[in-house]
C-alpha cells in the first residue's frame, strides 16, 4: 500500500519555515494568521509534537479541541473537515495510543478550510436557545432532509469538485439546516450516549448500502463512505474516562450533525433498504474473515478495508431498533456489495470509464494522476446527482429497486 502510493505523496523535508525564522505558534495572534493554510503543515505538526510531548494526549485534546474558548471551538470545527479526515486521524490515535497521530490530526485541521464551521456552531447555540426541541433518530433526519426539496437540490452537476462547501453550503443556509441538524441530541449519560451512538453507526451502514440507483449495478459512494470509516472510532472515545460525558455529547452530536451534511451535500441519494435486503453476493459462502482477507489484498490507498473493519465494527453492536430500515444480518450484505463492487469495477466490463477519460485526469491531476483514475473506476462520487453514476454500468431492472425505504416520521 504504501508503495502505490507514494505518487502522490508529499515530502515533508524541506517544508518546515527554517529555525531562524520558526512560527512561534504559541503566540494565538500568528497561531490564528496561519490557520487554513496548508503550506504550514510541518509547522503546525512540529507546534502539536512539542505540546502532546510536553503536556500528554488528554490535556492537549482538551485544550486545543473541547475547552469551548475561541481557538478551540475554531478547531473542534476543522476536526471535522476534508471529509472528516482530522477526526479519522484522532479516532485512530485515541484508540491505538499513538500520541503523534493526535499531533498529526490537530495539524491537518489546522490547515484546512473550515466549512464545518458554519453549521456546527449555530446548531449547537439554536439547541440551547430552544430547549423544548424534540431529538431524533439519526435515519430519521435524513429522511427529512430528502423529503425537503430546497435542501436535497442544493447540489449540482456543475459545482466544483469540493461540492460540500463549494456549491451545497451555498446554496443552503445554515437557517435551512439548523432546524434538521438540531434534532440529533445527546444528553451527557451513559445510556444515551451508548444509544445514539449506536443509531449513529447503524445509520451510517445504511446509508452507504442504500445510496444506489435503479438500473444500475451497485456501487458505494466514497464521500459518503468517511461517514462509516469515522464511525468505527466512536467506542473507543467514548470509552476515554478522562473525557467528561459533555465532552462525548458534543463530539457525538458533531460526527451525527456532519453526517447528515455529508449526505445532503451528496444530493440526498434515495435510500433503496430492499438493495440491501435483497442483495445476493458473488460469494455468498464468505463470512466477515474473507471479506477482511480480500479488503486486505485489493489494491488500493486503504478506502476498502477500512470500510470493511467499520461494518464489522457496526454489526458488534447488535440488532438495530424496531423500524430500522435494515436488521443486524443485513450489515454483512453491505460489506459483500462494497467488496463485489469495488472488485468488479477492474474487470471486463465493470467500468465505463474511458481511456480517454482516464488519461486526461491522469495528465490533468500529475502526481497521483492514477489512484484518482482508479477511485473513479471502483467509486462513485456524490451519488444522490445522476451524473455520478456515468461510469457504473447497467444493470438490469430489479423490482426492489423501484422501493425506496418507507418515510418515516
């Protein structure tokens, strides 16, 4: 893995700002002037090395993420940019102990946009200032965002790449979306937390196995998909004693909140529960060791066999509530259609992509011009728009998936 990919890898040799001229990151006035932008990384990284090695995890991420002043808040944010990646790298440096992960994921945040920003903050503020608003289950509030015709158009075809922040947030207000993102709330108990944590996990499971489109063959999104591969880290931070139970609400209601903007952002995609239910897998002898065994040996940057380890993670927590769309047996039948997918994409006819399509991002995008050839072979992107399904080829027509899941109220 790491040697396919070293194309697009970045030498961090040669980017620190030289000694005699050293960030003093510790001033918040250069600290906040270097925010967001990326040619500082190392810098930040050095910055966040030195304070975990100088005060230790916990206080770190206390201070610099959940101690509720200006700067954290600013970067409690960011965690939650670039597709979550900042909080993928925290989850996985809380649940493995590794103290330079946590360095690594406050740098990333740090010197990304911070589009999470604009919706995380007023959602919180409207929930204190309407304490009588009623909380939901997670599925249940991105049905209601699919069923709102303002917000499930609010992206297109035609928007840049980063379609989140560059063409659905705006669109959509953050007026628009308070009132649906509030409605996932946790209160700092441990029952409730353990509860909306669970629908949070099952929801994300669902959505990327129900994110299809009738007539064709079954794909996963890969925006969609962090929702899943970040899911799997939520126990183990929930399960840190040093953390206060506030502290695990609010990251808890943070990671549902960014979900429901992430499928939003990603045109709302009909959720079809009978693909799921219905599914027959090429290799239907296959439990969950040979789906990690082939997640393991397929070629690419490590997308598929985190999925993989998440849905196995997601089917640990047991049955999912009565009127969720899918059943525990049914979490197993999305891993087999991620990995038939993504498998079958590289096979004769298992993509439409075109040579000359494929060549031109190669000379377009340079470095790592392939791994972004290949993630649209064996991905779709932003899956609720018609357009991302070019590539995927037809399947022919089945009856379940003219049955979008029952709405639900």
């Amino acid at each position: 893995m790491w040697e396919s990919a070293i194309p697009y890898q970045t030498p961090l040799q040669g980017q620190l700002t030289p000694a005699s001229t050293k960030l003093d990151l510790k001033d918040p006035v250069i600290f906040d002037q270097y925010l967001g932008k990326g040619e500082y990384y190392a810098d930040f990284l050095r910055f966040f090395e030195d304070e975990v090695t100088e005060k230790g995890v916990p206080s770190v991420i206390k201070e610099y993420i959940l101690k509720g002043d200006e700067r954290a808040d600013d970067i409690f944010c960011r965690m939650y940019a670039d597709l979550v990646h900042p909080m993928i790298h925290l989850g996985c440096a809380i649940e493995f102990h590794q103290p330079s992960l946590v360095a690594e994921a406050l740098a990333e945040a740090c010197v990304h946009e911070n589009w999470p920003k604009h919706f995380l903050l007023p959602t919180e503020e409207y929930v204190r200032s309407n304490k009588e608003l009623p909380s939901k289950p997670l599925y249940q509030i991105i049905d209601s965002l699919h069923n709102d015709p303002e917000i499930a158009s609010g992206v297109k075809d035609t928007d840049p790449f980063n379609k989140i922040p560059d063409g659905f947030l705006k669109r959509v207000t953050t007026e628009q979306l308070m009132p649906y993102l509030s409605q996932f709330q946790v209160r700092p108990e441990p029952e409730d937390l353990q509860r909306k944590m669970t629908d949070m996990m099952h929801t994300c499971a669902y959505m990327i196995g129900a994110a299809q489109r009738p007539g064709k063959r079954e794909a996963i999104d890969f925006v969609l998909l962090h929702c899943a591969t970040l899911s799997v880290f939520y126990p183990a931070i929930l399960a840190q004693d040093w953390l206060s139970n506030h502290d695990k609400s609010r990251l808890l209601e943070a990671k549902a909140r960014v979900d429901a903007v992430i499928y939003a952002g990603c045109g709302s995609p009909t959720l079809y529960h009978t693909r799921i239910v219905d599914y027959v897998p090429r290799h239907p002898a296959d439990g969950w060791a040979e789906l990690f065994h082939r997640s393991i040996v397929y070629n690419d940057e490590g997308h598929v066999v985190k999925l993989i380890r998440a849905l196995f993670s997601i089917e640990q927590l047991g049955e999912t509530e009565p009127g969720f769309p899918i059943g525990k047996r049914d979490v197993i039948k999305i891993a087999h259609i991620a990995m038939d997918s993504v498998e079958r994409a590289f096979e004769a006819g298992g993509s439409k992509l075109s040579e000359e399509v494929a060549e031109a991002v190669i000379k377009r995008v340079g470095n790592g011009g392939e791994v972004v050839k290949n993630n649209m072979t064996r991905w779709v992107f932003y899956g609720g728009l018609e357009k991302a399904w070019d590539y995927v080829p037809d399947s022919e027509l089945l009856a379940s998936e003219a049955q979008p899941v029952t709405k639900v109220t």
